[in-house]
C-alpha cells in the first residue's frame, strides 16, 4: 500500500487566459530585451564565451574576459591619452 503525501502550500492552477496574459507580457518584455534604444548600449555573451558591446557602431565590440580586464586595467591610461591626444583624434557626429 502506497502512501500518499498532500502538501498544503499548493496554490491554484492559472486559468488559461492568466498563462495566455503572461506569455504574452514575457514575449513583450522579451522583445523589449533584444531591441535596446537608439544609442544605448547592451551586453551580450557571444556563442564562443565572450562579452560583446553593443550600440558603439555597426558591429559589436567583442574581446574575452581577460582581455576586458586588460583593457579595463587602463581605462586611466586610456583617458590620459585622449586628453593629450585631443586635438588628432576624430570625433563621430551622431
């Protein structure tokens, strides 16, 4: 003889029209998700592992972890250099 066990804490089953509303919301926000705004930036995990930017132009910028770190690393040096190197560097109109 088996026996059965009930638990207490069981909450209704959602309706149909309830799942219908939420998958509906989910693929809005989803959909939401994948476009960001004009100009915003967003990450993303490439297939292979790596951390892509994108928003910075027509093609993500992808490195992986440790190159971010690197990169990140001098991020001080980086803007010193802009500062000095003002007047050579291109700026890109929006």
């Amino acid at each position: 003889m088996r026996a059965i066990v009930v638990s207490q804490n069981l909450k209704p089953m959602p309706t149909e029209e309830e799942m219908q509303a939420e998958i509906e919301r989910l693929r809005a926000e989803n959909e939401r998700l994948k476009k960001p705004a004009r100009g915003q930036l967003s990450l993303r995990v490439s297939e292979k592992g790596a951390l892509s930017v994108y928003g910075m132009g027509r093609f993500p910028v992808t490195l992986y972890r440790e190159q971010w770190e690197k990169l990140l690393g001098m991020a001080d040096e980086i803007r010193q250099f802009i500062q000095e190197n003002d007047h050579l560097l291109k700026k890109k109109e929006a």
